[in-house]
C-alpha cells in the first residue's frame, strides 16, 4: 500500500501556501507514478492546508475545478511531510517537531530548520513558492496541466503583487509567462481577475481582515506577530481601525507576543499603511518611525512583508 506524504504551507495560509502545495503534490504524484512503471507507486503526495481558503484561492480552485486541500491542525508522530513556502518551526503544522520532513520547497529565509538526515531542500530568492515549483515543472519536462498551471500563475501573481512587488525577479515574469501559456491567459488580466475575487477585505470578520495572512517571527528571546492585508481599498479596511486594534491588543496578551505589527497593503496607492499593537519600539527602531499613532504610518513602496518589513526587525535580533 501507497505511503502518504502530506505537502503543506504555513499556518494562516495565503494563496502561495496553498497553490504551492497543490502543484508541488501534483508534479511528485507524476513522478511518483513514473518512478513506478506499472506497479504502484510507493508514495502518494496529498496537499492539505492548515487555515481557511482565502477568497482568491477559493475563486481559482473553484474556477480550474481543482479539489480543495483538506484542512488539517496537525501531524502524528513519523507523518512525512514536505513542507511549502515557509521553513521555520515557529509557522510548521502543530506536531511537526516529531514529523519527519523530508523536502522543503520555499523562497523565504532560513529559519533554523534541522533535520535528522538530509532532505531535498529548494530555496531561491523569487518571488513565490509556486515560481519554484513552476520552474521544476518546465526544466524537468513534466507534464503540467491547464488549470494547475493557473492555480500555480495565481499565487505567482499574488505573491508579487501583480509583479510590482520588490521580491519579483526576472525569473517570475518568464515564469509568469509560461504558466499564462500553458493555462491560456494573459498573466496581468489574469492575476487583476484573481486579486479582485478578493474584494477590499473590508466586510470580513475583524479575525479574517487582520490575520487570515499573519506570521510569527522570533527576534532575539521574543516573538514579533506580523500580518498583511492586501487591498485595493484601503480607505475602506482603516475605517475598522478601532476594532482591528482591540483584536490586535487581544491577540498580543492571549500569545504573549512583544508586538503585533499590521500592513494594510493598498496594490493601487503602492504602498501599506504600519499599523502596531504591543511595544512597538521594535519597529519605530527598525524603520526610524514612531508607528504608535492613530491611523499607523504610511510606508511609500512597501509591498513586501519577506523582503521589506520582516527583515529590519530581524536584523534587530
């Protein structure tokens, strides 16, 4: 009987964590079967997720016809595991410390993650997990189907902000390209369908606006929350300023977090909105602001939480 060896993101999963894991399980499954000839493969990969679907990944799957990820909370002990778009322990599935991982494919930095024997371990500074997994598709030759090539386009597309986004490389606008082909779309038409499934965020639960894409970080002996809600309204998300900081305020005293650290990314304006809860002089020391004031600070430029808001504060540690 076939092993399954669950491929999964980081917890509160956004679009690259979940897509990723469905292209990735998808290309390991056809290797898998390949490897096996007429038999049965010795493996079966299954993507799962550990949080909600966000709205965008809701439209696209729903759109490809492609099968929801199943929504676990945890691994048992020995459980396989190929971890998707993140690599630190801090944001695994609950009880990886006793799972067995066995691949990582990621484009984030190296978080201290150590294994008891050696892994296949994928990690390039692109702009998306998917573009990653786009890449072992194309270069190994491997089949890739029409709407897993979307799925895979829209967490590209996502993730880069349209390809705006600083962590955007050449490498993710020819894969952009590519994948567009394969699914037969334009990649900017595409991903502006994509993002507006999305709406502005601004009528969701206060829990959902805030945090349906949030991270931990460990910063010397404390633990930074950061989250990011990307709109095309942010006028609107800020109205709920009041109600997003006493969720925030509540989420810092209920983990013991040093601060909780909000963009409200606006893909138009080009730009978030820091908004901070906790002690804040974490980030007022990171980015020579003072972020305690109502209505946040503006960052001009500021997309990337991987690349432009995590790193100061880390640097910090």
């Amino acid at each position: 009987m076939a092993e399954t060896i669950i491929v999964v993101g980081h917890k509160n999963p956004d679009n690259d964590a979940i897509c990723a894991a469905v292209g990735y399980a998808y290309l390991k499954n056809q290797l898998a079967r390949k490897a096996a000839g007429a038999g049965e493969p010795e493996a079966v990969y299954k993507p799962v997720r550990l949080g909600p679907l966000p709205p965008e990944t809701a439209w696209v799957l729903q759109s490809q016809g492609v099968e929801e990820p199943e929504l676990i909370e945890r691994v048992e002990p020995g459980q396989k595991v190929v971890l998707v778009d993140h690599n630190e322990l801090l944001q695994a599935v609950d009880g990886i410390e006793e799972a067995d991982i066995v691949e990582v494919v990621d484009h984030h930095r190296i978080g201290g993650l150590s294994t008891a024997n050696p892994i296949q371990f994928i990690n390039l500074p692109i702009g998306s997990s998917s573009t990653v997994a786009s890449l072992l598709y194309r270069y190994g030759g491997y089949e890739l189907p029409a709407n897993i090539a979307a799925v895979m386009l829209s967490s590209l597309m996502t993730d880069t902000v349209l390809l705006k986004s600083p962590t955007t490389t050449q490498i993710d606008r020819d894969q952009a390209e590519w994948l567009a082909g394969i699914a037969g779309v334009e990649a900017l038409e595409f991903g502006r369908q994509v993002i507006k499934s999305r709406g502005s965020g601004a009528d969701l639960p206060v829990e959902k606006l805030v945090a349906a894409d949030a991270k931990e970080f460990q910063v010397g002996d404390d633990v930074v929350f950061i989250a990011q809600r990307e709109t095309v309204d942010s006028a609107a998300v800020m109205e709920r300023e009041d109600e997003m900081r006493a969720y925030m305020k509540q989420v810092v005293a209920d983990n013991g977090y040093r601060s909780f650290l909000l963009l409200v990314t606006d893909i138009i304006e080009e730009g978030s909105r820091f908004i901070c809860e906790g002690d804040c002089s974490l980030i007022d020391k990171a980015f020579g602001i003072e972020v305690d004031v109502p209505g946040g600070v503006w960052m001009p430029g500021v997309l990337s939480r991987k690349k432009q808001a995590a790193p100061p504060i880390l640097a910090l540690a």
